[in-house]
C-alpha cells in the first residue's frame, strides 16, 4: 500500500538511483505549520524520515511520526511511497 507524502512537485533533475537524495525528499514532503522533518537514506532507494516539533539549534525536538519510504527518480521527479509496516 503505497502513500503520497508530497506537499509539491521535487526539483526536476536526472540523477542515478545511486544519488542519495534525502535532501531533495526534506524539500518536497508533506508537513504541519512548525514540523521539521529529517530524512536519512538507510541503504539503496529506503529512506528514514521523522517529523520533528521544537528542535531549535543545540535542543533535540520531539519525533512526532517516523516513516520508512521507498524513493526513486521517476520522469524527472520523486516516486515517494510509504513502506512503514
């Protein structure tokens, strides 16, 4: 079961699916008015990411939800699919 995450289109680039692209899935996910989210790439095309509240510089925020995503280049833009089990 796959779900969009997106809040709007990625950067249209052309990269190899070996390019890690937490940065670009930061940019472009869905979040709520004063949520941060942070995406680390676990291995290949899984992501990590959290939705963090209240982290400011040098203070660790509260992880509101975590999601592993799955995430490729399709057609010039981010295929994001949530693969939380």
């Amino acid at each position: 079961m796959a779900t969009t995450l997106l809040k709007q289109p990625a950067p249209a680039r052309t990269e190899p699916s070996s390019v890690n692209l937490s940065e670009a899935i930061e940019q472009c996910i869905e979040r709520r008015a004063g949520e941060q989210v942070k995406c680390t790439r676990v291995y290949g095309d899984k992501y990590r990411c959290n939705w963090i509240r209240g982290a400011e510089v040098g203070i660790a925020g509260r992880i509101l939800k975590s999601r592993f995503l799955r995430v490729t280049w399709n057609e010039g833009a981010l295929d994001i699919q949530d693969i939380t089990g």
